[in-house]
C-alpha cells in the first residue's frame, strides 16, 4: 500500500471538520474528504459530514459513499481523497475497527487517500499546532506531511465558532432527518461568516 | 417547530444577548432547553448565569432548578482532558463557580440524593472517577432504584474506556427493570459500539415489543439485519428480506420524511439475489421507493441532491 507523503488541506474543509466534532462534542463524529489527488500529494478541498450516531451500521453508510460518488461524478473535478473521524473520549487517538474499514475502504478506490483523525485533546487549534493526526490505513500514525492551513484558517475557524457556525452546519445524519438540509454544500453555514 | 427552536428564535432578533432578551424570553428559553433535554451547554451558560446574576429573586423556587442546570453546564466547560491536567493547575473560572453554585445547593438540601449525585459529577469534571464512583454507589445502596445514579455510573464506565463493563452493568438494571426504553436504546449503542451485532439485535426486539408503533425501532433493526446480511459480511438473503420488511413497516408508520427506510429499502432491492419467483416485485418495490426518494427532494426543493440520489438509486437498481 503507497503511503501518501504529502496533504494539503484547505481552509474550509479544515473549519467544517472541527465544527463537525464542535456541533458534537460528545459523539463520535466521521466525514469524507474530497479533492484532487495527483502524484504523491492530496489536496483536499471541502469535507462531507456523515454521522455523529452509530458507526456500526452499514446501510447508511454505504448510501452516503454512493451519494459522495455522484456528487463528485457531477462536480467534475472532485474525487473522494480522504477520511476524517473524531473519537467519542478525547484522549482516544485509534481509528478502532469502523474506521478502520471505511478507511480501507475509499484507499481501495483512491490508494492516495487521506485519513485524518481530530485530537480531542487539542481542540483549541493553533496554526502551529493543527490538532490533526494523519493516520495510514492500519491506523499506525503515518509519515505523511500534512501541510498545515495558515494562521487566516485558524482565524476563520475561531470566527465561525464566535457566532456558533457549528449549529448550522449538517451531516448527512441530520440530512436523512430533514431533506431540506444541505449536507453537500452547507450552504447555511459557509454563507454566514 | 419545536419549544426549543421557537424560544431560540425568540432571541435571535436580541443578538442572543440576554440582557437584551430580558428575563421572560432568557427564562423560557431555559426552560425549553431543561424539557426538551437538549444538549446546549453553550445557551445554558450566558443565559443562566446572566438570570441567576441579575434576576436570582424573581425566579422563585426555580431557582434551584436552575442552579442545577447552570452547575451541570459549568462542569462541561470545566472540565479538563485527562492528558492536559497535571494536577496541580489551578482551578478554572467554570470549576470555581460551580463550587459556589454546590455549596449553596447542598446547604439547601444537606440529604438530598440529587444534590449527592451531582457531587459525584463534580468529581467526573475532575477526572476523579473513584471518588464519583464512590459518591455513585452511596447513593444506590441508599436506593437501589435510584436510575440517575445508575446511568451516571454506566456513562462513567463509558467515559473511561470500559463500553464492556458499562454494558454489564446496564444489562443487570434491564433485566430487572424491562420497561426502560431509553436504557435499552443506550445498551444497543454500547453493543453496537463492541462490534456485538447479535445483542444490539435483542435490544431492538425489546425496544419493538415495548414500543410497536415507533417507526424508529424498526427502522435501526432493519439497518442491524442488513449489516449483518451485508455483502461484507457475506451476503444472506434470509436477513437482507427480513430487513426489507422492517424498513416498509417504518415507511408504513412514518410515510413522509422517512428518507432512511427509503435509502434501506433502495439497497435491499439492489442486494436481493436475482432470478428468483419474487423478482418482478422486487423490482416494482425498488423503483417505487426511488420515485417517492425524489419526490421527497422535489418537495425539499433539494435541487442538487434530487439529481445526485437520480444518478445514484439508477445505477444501483440496474
């Protein structure tokens, strides 16, 4: 399995991973990452929030990584490039046995695939320290180089948590709730900062 | 509209500023919070502080109430990941008020278990869990049906690590106590969360008996068959049909914005064995179940997602 050496992640999808685990401070929460993979490096450019309820169900899940995939069909330029989770205690650093999987899972259709995992610990970010953990697919902490968002990203992250952005944003699990929520484009959240 | 989303946006046009919101709008909005058992520490904190600062008198015996819950939310800003805390820091500012806001409520009723239990919270924030354990187990040997501590213990062993031991001790309360819905639907989650499909299972079937009319229950069963009939796990007929007739039970329940059964019901179709006698009707139920998903987004006015799920359920079903 090729390791990926290098990610760079963008500030909008940086902001919606942490709001994701911000909206849910006390569940597990999980997400895709789309982007452009090319060569040894990822670029990730916006996340999908999936679930904050159970990761041991599949049906859902198996919707939700269809859905990805025509939506990135029709986008045109976007491919599913990554996973993110972040654990229900904050000092859990294993991606445990679901994610495992789901991260195998996108690697066996982008080998390139980012995994990322949120440090619960370190929910305050800095722009010198992320709170990201690159993972590989095992869940071994990887050699990848995850090129940080600037200071402006953490900035904006900090700006939407000021006016509770995190209450706006929705995952696909709110999304099944009410069809009127926009998991694809969390147009309600990136239109209020 | 729900008590909640209707005080909250009562507030809105204040700038949630709850000076500016006043006492009536700051109090509903608690109280709405406090019913519908939402977890909103975040409101909890400026709009309880700013009642209990300014208007402490005209809340009546409220108050009390209302110190617990401005308590409870302080502890969940207080506390402090396990990694972070070498012991010795000094208290934060949240943990110091909640201190003022326990001593006054324990002074206001020295016996009360209520008050006991949320000491043992206290110590939680603390990251002192054998003394919260402790002030736990005080409190069920004075009563053993004492649920609040209970389920303090089993979120305890959860916090810890322990879904294993926490699960043990939750299955000892059902078996006396086979009424407590909520108690199965959070002993399923723990099952789930260990990978144990076959207990979650039981769980459900409990939760069906208690509750028949729940199109929830059915709908989180046929999502535990179909996972465990998934192709991943090699693909059974017999449990990919039983989860078919679960999710059209829950479609039959809650027929409208029920897009989890239909999403159940499209991948059920999609897995069911081809060429047998029940075909031509798996069949017409897939494409029915695709026209009612797009008609759902053609209500929501989900124009992105109504071409998405088109492609989707169309290359599925094929």
């Amino acid at each position: 399995m090729s390791a990926t050496t290098s990610i760079e992640v963008q500030p909008e999808a940086y902001c919606l991973m942490f709001l994701h685990a911000c909206k849910y401070p006390a569940r597990a929460v999980n997400g895709l990452l789309l982007g452009t993979a090319a060569g040894d490096s990822v670029k990730v450019q916006k996340a999908l929030p999936l679930f904050h309820s159970s990761f041991a169900l599949s049906p859902m899940l198996e919707t939700a990584l269809m859905l990805a995939d025509e939506h990135c069909k029709s986008s045109g330029k976007l491919q599913v490039v990554g996973y993110y989770q972040a654990n229900e205690l904050c000092d859990d650093l294993e991606l445990g046995p679901f994610g495992k999987k789901i991260a195998q899972k996108i690697r066996s259709v982008c080998p390139l695939a980012a995994c990322l995992l949120i440090d619960g610990a370190r929910m305050q970010p800095t722009a010198r320290e992320p709170g990201l953990l690159p993972l590989d697919a095992d869940g071994k902490r990887s050699a990848a180089a995850l090129s940080l968002p600037d200071a402006a990203a953490v900035q904006r992250l900090d700006a939407y948590l000021q006016h509770g952005g995190q209450h706006l944003l929705v995952d696909f699990d709110a999304h099944l709730d009410d069809a009127t929520k926009d998991w694809l484009g969390n147009s309600a959240l990136l239109s209020s900062a | 509209m729900s008590a909640l989303a209707e005080a909250e946006a009562a507030c809105a046009p204040y700038g949630n500023e709850p000076s500016r919101c006043g006492f009536e709008l700051s109090r509903s909005l608690l109280l709405a919070v406090r019913e519908s058992r939402a977890h909103r520490p975040d409101l909890v904190l400026k709009f309880g502080q700013y009642l209990l600062r300014s208007h402490a008198g005209r809340l009546g015996a409220e108050v009390w109430a209302m110190y617990e819950q401005v308590y409870i939310a302080l502890l969940h800003y207080g506390r402090r990941p396990r990694a972070a805390g070498s012991g010795a820091e000094e208290p934060s500012e949240e943990m110091r008020l909640a201190s003022e806001y326990y001593s006054l409520l324990a002074a206001r009723f020295p016996d009360s278990m209520r008050v006991k239990r949320l000491e043992g919270m206290m110590w939680e924030a603390k990251g002192e869990y054998d003394m919260a354990m402790a002030d736990y187990d005080e409190i069920l040997e004075e009563e053993p049906n004492n649920l609040a501590a209970l389920k303090r213990q089993v979120a305890l062993l959860r916090a810890r690590g322990k879904p294993a031991e926490a699960a043990k001790r939750l299955a000892a309360h059902l078996e006396v106590v086979g009424s407590d819905a909520d108690g199965w639907l959070q002993l399923c989650d723990l099952y789930l969360s260990q990978a144990q499909y076959q207990r979650a299972k039981f769980c459900m079937e409990e939760l069906l008996l208690l509750n028949p009319m729940a199109y929830i229950h059915h709908l989180r069963y046929a999502e535990i068959l179909l996972t465990l009939g998934g192709i991943d796990k090699g693909g059974n007929a017999d449990l990919v049909r039983t989860a078919r007739k679960y999710f059209a039970h829950s479609l039959d329940l809650k027929p409208r914005g029920n897009l989890r059964a239909l999403y159940g019901l499209l991948l059920c179709c999609a897995a069911a064995p081809k060429g047998q006698k029940t075909a031509a009707e798996v069949e017409e139920l897939g494409a029915c179940a695709q026209k009612k998903l797009l008609e759902e987004y053609g209500e929501a006015k989900a124009t992105s997602m109504l071409d998405t799920v088109k492609a989707m359920s169309t290359a599925l079903l094929s």
